[in-house]
C-alpha cells in the first residue's frame, strides 16, 4: 500500500469521500489516504490528524514526498482536536481502529463537528457502538459495507446528519448490511454465533454465580437475535 495505491480497506472509506471535500484524516498515521484522495482530483484539501509522534513524523515526511505540503496540514493532536474553525472541514474519515476508540474521539470533542456534513468510519471491531453514538447524537445512516480482506472483516460506515430509527438487531449487524447479507456478512455472523455457543459450552460447567446467570442470557440473546436476523 502507498499514497498511489490503497488497500481494499482504505479504498472503501476513500470511495465514499464526495468530490471536492474538505477532509479531515484522524489518526491517519502515514497519511496515504489524504495523499491519495488529494492526487485524484477528489479532496480539495485535507488535515491528517495524528496524536502519535512517530506516525505524525512519517505524515509529515509523505505529505512533503508526495509534494502535497500545499493542499494536506500534518497536526499533531487528540482526535477531532487536529480540527481547526478556519479549517472548514465538512467531511471526517477515521480508520482502523475499533469502534470504541472511534466513539471516544467523536465524544472528545465534539464542537470540532460544527461543519461537518458527513463522517466515513471504519471501526475494525465492533461497529455496534458507532451506530449506538449515531442514533444518540443526530447521524443517520447513508451507507454500509462489509469488506474481507487478508483474512480480516471490516466494516465502513457512512454517516450524514439526520434521525433514523434502528432495530436492535439492526445496530448490532447493520441495516444496510443486512438487507443486502452478502456472503462475507453470513459468514462473519455465523462465526460469531459459533464463538458464543462455545463460550456457553464452556460456562456450562461453571458454578452458577449471578455472573455467569447473566453472561448465560446475554449470549443466549445474541445468539437469537442474529441468528432470527439471518433466518
Ligand atoms: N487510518 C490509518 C489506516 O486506516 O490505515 C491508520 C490506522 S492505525 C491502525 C491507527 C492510528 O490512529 C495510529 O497511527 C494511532 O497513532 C492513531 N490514533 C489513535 N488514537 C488517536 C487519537 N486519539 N487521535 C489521533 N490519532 C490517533
């Protein structure tokens, strides 16, 4: 992967990045998406936010590489704070990372928002809780997609201010993801299915204390409710 050439995985966050945006890349360690989305005529300018020194330092060496010092602002910083007012960034990609963390730096700071109109996110585990922020904070759902790729699943979630309504089955795996249950999807869920049934074998011998009573019926739960889901 470089600036010229993404992964699958960054490729389907920089897919949905709308032409012409103002971005802000937040923890975008070598900077290869703004570098990318800047060389193909879609971003017109970026920030790439980084709170790690090293990372920050190999941003800032691709961004003068890549002779972008122009159009992309390396920052050093937490999260949204990379944001600047006069920045004017309308759209926010955050990747990599699972999806407490991305929640943690979408609840920092949240006045970094303000001019924002759409959020690309790629959690690498466990998108429930982007969808929980999104439903509490007025994002609506514009998109979903589930990708494989070196063994691993991730999912890109596109957001845009407005209200929706999500079932509880439906924040767990997806509304979009799971009207379209693409193969990769039932193949994720049926694992997961297969990981809580063992968990429940296991737990099965233990002594029946109120805490493994109430992890019994959470995973008999889950396992109903995804398993109804794909029925
Ligand atoms: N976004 C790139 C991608 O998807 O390939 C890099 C992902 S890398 C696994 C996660 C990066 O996020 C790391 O470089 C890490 O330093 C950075 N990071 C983690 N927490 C952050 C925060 N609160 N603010 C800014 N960057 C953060």
């Amino acid at each position: 992967m470089n600036a010229q050439k993404l992964s699958k995985r960054l490729e389907s966050v920089a897919f949905f990045v709308p032409t012409g945006a103002v971005l802000a890349d937040i923890g975008s360690d070598h900077a290869y998406l703004p570098c990318y989305l800047i060389h193909k005529g879609i971003a017109a300018r970026a920030v790439a936010g980084e709170v790690v020194k090293g990372p920050y330092e190999s941003a800032v060496r691709q961004v003068r590489t890549e002779e972008l010092t122009e159009k992309i602002i390396v920052r050093m910083a937490d999260g949204l704070a990379a944001i600047e007012e006069s920045d004017r960034v309308d759209t926010v990609t955050i990747a990599g990372m699972g999806g407490p963390l991305i929640v943690s730096i979408l609840e920092k700071h949240p006045g970094a928002l303000k001019s924002v109109t759409r959020l690309i996110l790629q959690p690498n585990i466990h998108a429930k809780v982007i969808r929980e922020w999104a439903l509490k904070n007025g994002w609506a759902l514009q998109d979903e997609v589930i990708l494989e790729e070196d063994e691993k699943v991730y999912e890109v979630l596109v957001l845009q201010r407005g209200a929706m309504a999500l079932t509880e089955a439906e924040i767990l795996l997806g509304k979009q993801l799971l009207a379209n249950r693409t193969n990769i999807f039932v193949q994720k869920w049926s694992r997961e299915v297969a990981n809580w049934q063992r968990v429940l074998t296991s737990i099965e011998k233990a002594d029946a204390t109120a805490e493994i009573e109430a992890k019994r019926a959470e995973l008999n739960h889950l396992i109903s409710l995804v398993q109804e889901a794909l029925a």
